[in-house]
C-alpha cells in the first residue's frame, strides 16, 4: 500500500493510519434533489465518506451514481454501492466509468438483496457476475485498465475498492474465509453488516487478525443504532444474518418509554469505543437508517471528531 | 425431467370458450413421471371441463388421448387423423409440445394446459425440486454435485451472501440456501481449500442468452 | 341387521377407499349424481396403512374443482367408520341425502341444458 490507488478521502484518512468513520445515506424514491440535500448536510463534516446505496433493500430509488454526483455538488465524498442484481457486465463497466468520470472515488461491491424482497418482485434478476467478480473486474479495470474482456480501457477508472462482509451471516466457519477471498479478488477495505453481537464480532476479529486480513485490508465494522424496541425486535426476526442479542432488547425495553432512542445510541457509542480499540478494526461505518440528522451527534459523543483532514 | 403444473382452470376454460369440440392430448413423457399430463390427468381435465359446461348448459365435446412423447415428430404423427376434427387441441405437454404440434399441423389450433416450469425431480411424493438450470456448461463437478446456478437464488459462484440463515436463503425460509449446504459439506470432507479458488465469470452464450439453442450431433443427422 | 337407508344412495364397493380416484369423483358428478361421498375405514386403521388418506385428500382436490366451478363443494364428502358400524354407514347415508336435498339438484344435471 505504497502509492495511493484512487486518491479518495478515505484511502488517504486509512493510509494516513486515523481510525476512520463513514456514513451512509440512501437517495430519495423520487427525484426530490432537495430532500437528499437536506440529509447530506447532517454528515458533510462527520464522516470522511458516505455510502450511496443502489436500490437497497430491492427498492426502486434515485440511481447510486447520479445521487453520488449530487452528494459530490455538496462537498461530501461518496462511496459508491452496486449490486450485481440489477446490471449485467455491460451495464456494471459503463456505471463504473460513468460514476468515476462524475468523480466517484469510491465504490463497494455487493450481491443486493434479492428482488423478492423489494417493490417490483416481478422483476427478471440479473446476477451476471456475483460479487466477488465485481471486486475482480474494478480491480482489473483499475490496475490492468482493461475491459472483462481484456480490451484496453480509455482513461481508467481510478477506484478504491470496498466489499462487504457479514460476520453473523451463516455458516459463521466460513465467514472470514469469505472476506479473506474478497481480499485475495481485491478489495481495499472492508465494511461490515450491522454489528450487534460484540461477542460474536470480538471472535470474527481474532480469526481475521489471526489470518492476518487486517495487513491487507482495512476493515470498517458496521454500526446501526436502534431507534426503538420494535425495530431491534424486527431485526431480530425479519431481517435474515442479522445477530441481535436478547439482552440488548432487554436492555432497549428497560430504558423507558421516550428513552429507547437514546439508550439506542447510547449502545452505539459505547460500540465505537470499544471498536476503537480492538485489534484489526480501522474504522466505523456507521448507517443510521433515516437518522441523519442524529449522526453529528453520535460522531460526536463517539469522540470521532473533528474529521481528520489529510 | 421437465417439471410442469397444469394451468388454472379458469385459464384453460377461457382459452375453450368459444370451442364445441376439442381434443385434450397428454405425453407420457415427463409431464406423466410428474403426474401432469399423462393418461389420468387428461380424464381428469376432461371430465372437469365437460362438467363446467354441462353446468352452463352449453355441452363441449371432449375427446381424450395421450401420446407416447409430444416432442418427436415419430409420434406427432399418431395424431394426424385426429387433428382438423377440432375447434381446438388442447396439449398437457410441457411447452414443447403445443409448438411441435403446431408446426407439423400449421391448420390445427392447439392451447398449452400447462405451464412449464423447471428442470428438476421428485424430491418426496408430490413435491418436485429444481436442479438445472440448463445453462448449457456444467459446473457442478466443482460444488459436490450441488448447482449454485439453479439453486442459488442470487446464481452466485461465490456463496453464501450474507442473507443465509439457519440454512435458509435470504428469500424465504421454505428455501434451502445451497450454498450453505456446498460449504458445509466441504467443510465436512476437509476440502474447503476447493471453494476458495476465484471462479471466472460464467459465459451465458451457452444458456438461453446466446439466443434460441440448438444441439446437433453430426453422428446421427441423416 | 338389516339397517334401511335411504334408497337414493348407490353404493359402489371397493376393496379400499384409496382405490377411489379423482376421476371416479368427477365421473359421478359429469354423469348426473347430485352427490358422491366416500366411506372409508377410521384413520389410522386402514388395512393398507394410507388408503383413507389418500382418498381424504382425492376428495378435497374434487372440493376445490367443484368450487372452481361454482359448483357446491358439499357434494362431495369424505366419511370415515369401521366395517362393523351399520346403523353409523345407515346414519351417513341419510345424514348425506338430507344435505344434498337442500342443495337440491345438481346444475351439472342434463336437464339443465340448453
């Protein structure tokens, strides 16, 4: 990791060897520019970068890219998601060039949720390449500057390359060679499924310290804070490799009424202290769902500011 | 073998609607073996729709037949003095067999009773599971015989995604999650090393997206 | 014993409910019957272990057709007694007939056509 491979704001925050904190953001269901705008101002500053989902959750939103270039008008830094649901190879290299050209810098490469799950489940999938192929076609984009098929590519795209990881997700053996293998196809940094299990991660951790995947990659563990006992309850139970333990329900649940929000980030907080702390961990991806505006505060009461500037 | 589910009837009778004579023609091939359109499924059909319109009070002629296999003209042929007798022939083949038909009686309207629906086997009585998707270059010698491409809802080479759960695929509980099942037996054999060399994207040509496929066998074409 | 029941009511005997097909349900009804039911043995005391069953879920299929078709699925029933109770097989009989006579005919009759 001598020379920088895409010049973004979070390679050199990484590089430069700060614990690193990035946010997310989801583009609206419309064209409502003004509304987007209005959420990215709670992070400009906070974070050293912001994820633009593509169609989370196989909803049909603003694409990833043209709300990346809106987040680029405003001063923040995207990160650029695409799932391989929706595209084939000819779609994914041409967003990719597209995106770069707007100035994405850069960009994590995910499966996606199945179409099932979203608002047009009638929809043909794609699945083209799956996700580890992603990583391997940006990476060879970047570094070799040619096409999947081996023709030479224009001005290539310069791309830090993000994967995703679920330590939770089963069967939990297999997990951290799965993210040793999107290392190996690629990826420059890592950002985690939400994290609740701290147990759990702690043990991910030491196999992947272990296996030594920190020194060839930096990995960003996932923090969503809960903003009430029935989303911690639905997470629990709808949302399929999701680990959140009994005792922090309990825990929501004895807060209060009108004080689960604040014990929700209170949890949060205390995760990122300790994530600060272990072993292997670069940093904190923090994805408060529709909570922008409550991110200053968390970064704050986290101790992650100010933002180095590097 | 070609796993099929007989249309609803409301849709087959609405395709019978203006006829006053049909033919209701099964296949002893597969869709026999999955207990669609064979001899038994053809009385069935046809004693329903004479029901249906006995009690409309407006009589459809049904005559019942089944042939040894729909997709081969050698047995197409069976038929020949039988079609032209009917406003409609109504085929419990799988897709296959409306189009064989139709091309070698160009005269004769046949109607699919079925939906075709999968590649697949019997997996308990009465139950019937994928297994290939037809992608036309087996890969399953690298899985221990488990297809990801049919399989996996995602199609992924490089599974399980983080949505497998309890064995689960992140779709629906009543699905297996493949992937889990190829890493676990992997797991179990001491050959997980298998799993964690990179596959190359998949080249579809050989599947339904190099456009409409045929196989020819210089061997026996005559 | 010579147990009445009511003389509408023809009995057709198999060796076992399971051999009863669909078809022979749908027959019965394409053919004019305002009602068809099958008398099995008790659950679980068939003599070939399943043949009540399979014969409970033919029935239910025909149900549903019948329902399909806007026809009264009451038509068609599933019974289960023991081979030693007549004045029960003597009960169903009537038990049917009084039902289906409050159907009244069936619409699938040939006088109903056009």
């Amino acid at each position: 990791m001598s020379e920088l491979k895409s010049g973004s704001n979070l390679e050199k925050v990484l590089k430069a060897g700060h614990f690193a904190f990035t946010g997310e953001c989801g583009p609206p269901k419309g064209a409502n520019v003004e509304h987007l705008r209005e959420k990215l101002s709670h992070l400009k500053g906070k974070v050293d970068a912001v994820n633009i989902t593509d169609n989370q959750t196989a909803v049909v939103r603003m694409s990833s890219w043209a709300a990346c270039a809106i987040l680029i008008q405003e001063g923040l830094e995207p990160n650029f998601q695409m799932v391989c649901r929706d595209r084939n190879r000819l779609a994914i290299q041409s967003d990719i060039l597209g995106a770069y050209a707007l100035g994405v810098r850069n960009m994590l490469c995910l499966s996606g949720d199945h179409q099932t799950f979203g608002n047009h489940p009638q929809a043909k999938n794609v699945y083209d390449i799956d996700s580890m192929q992603l990583i391997s076609l940006v990476k060879k984009m970047r570094d070799e500057q040619k096409f999947m098929n081996d023709e030479e590519i224009d001005v290539a795209p310069k791309l830090f390359i993000g994967a995703a990881s679920n330590p939770f997700a089963e069967p939990f053996e297999f997990r951290v060679y799965r993210l040793a293998m999107k290392i190996d196809s690629g990826a420059d940094f890592i950002q985690t499924q939400c994290i609740y299990n701290m147990q759990r991660f702690r043990g991910f951790m030491k196999r992947a310290v272990d296996m030594g995947l920190h020194e060839r990659c930096y990995i960003l563990a996932g923090i969503t804070p809960m903003k009430s006992v029935g989303m911690a309850q639905y997470m629990a139970k709808a949302v399929p490799g999701m680990d959140v333990p009994e005792s922090l329900i309990k825990r929501l649940r004895g807060a209060g009424k009108g004080k689960v929000a604040e014990e929700g980030i209170k949890f949060a907080v205390e995760q990122i202290q300790e994530l600060k702390e272990m072993e292997g961990v670069a940093g904190v991806h923090l994805m408060a769902i529709e909570w922008e505006h409550r991110v200053p505060e968390i970064a704050e009461r986290a101790g992650m500011l100010p933002r180095p500037k590097v | 073998m070609i796993v099929a589910n007989r249309k609803p009837l409301a849709e087959i009778r609405e395709m019978v609607e203006n006829c006053d004579k049909i033919l209701i023609l099964g296949c002893k091939g597969c869709v026999t073996v999955c207990n669609v359109g064979g001899a038994r499924e053809v009385s069935i059909l046809a004693s329903i729709l004479r029901i249906a319109r006995k009690k409309e009070g407006r009589l459809l002629h049904v005559d019942e037949m089944t042939i040894e296999r729909q997709c081969d003209p050698e047995y197409i042929e069976q038929v020949k003095d039988r079609v032209g007798q009917y406003d409609a022939v109504v085929s419990m083949a799988c897709g296959v067999g409306p189009q064989f038909l139709s091309e070698a009686y160009p005269a004769q309207r046949f109607f699919p009773a079925v939906n075709t629906t999968f590649f697949g086997g019997a997996i308990q009585h009465g139950v019937w599971a994928e297994r290939c998707a037809g992608c036309g270059t087996c890969i399953i010698h690298y899985f221990d015989g488990m297809c990801p491409i049919a399989r996996c809802s995602k199609s992924l080479l490089h599974g399980p995604c983080g949505g497998s759960a309890n064995g689960k695929c992140e779709i629906s509980k009543e699905v297996d999650c493949i992937w889990d099942k190829i890493v676990r037996k992997k797991m179990e054999e001491g050959h997980l090393k298998d799993l964690l060399d990179p596959k190359p994207p998949k080249d579809w040509r050989t599947a339904r997206d190099g456009g409409p496929r045929k196989s020819v066998r210089e061997e026996l074409v005559q | 014993m010579r147990l009445s029941y009511p003389s509408n009511v023809k009995v057709i005997q198999v060796p076992c409910s399971g051999r009863v097909d669909i078809i022979h349900l749908l027959k019965a009804i394409e053919d004019g019957a305002d009602g068809v039911y099958v008398a099995g043995c008790l659950e679980g005391e068939c003599h070939f272990l399943t043949g009540n069953f399979k014969a409970k879920k033919r029935v239910q299929y025909v149900k549903k057709v019948l329902e399909e078709l806007g026809i009264e699925p009451e038509r068609v029933e599933m019974f289960n007694l023991s081979a030693g109770e007549g004045p029960r097989f003597a009960e169903i009989a009537t038990e049917m007939t009084e039902r289906i006579r409050e159907l009244g005919p069936s619409p699938v009759k040939p006088q109903n056509a056009a």
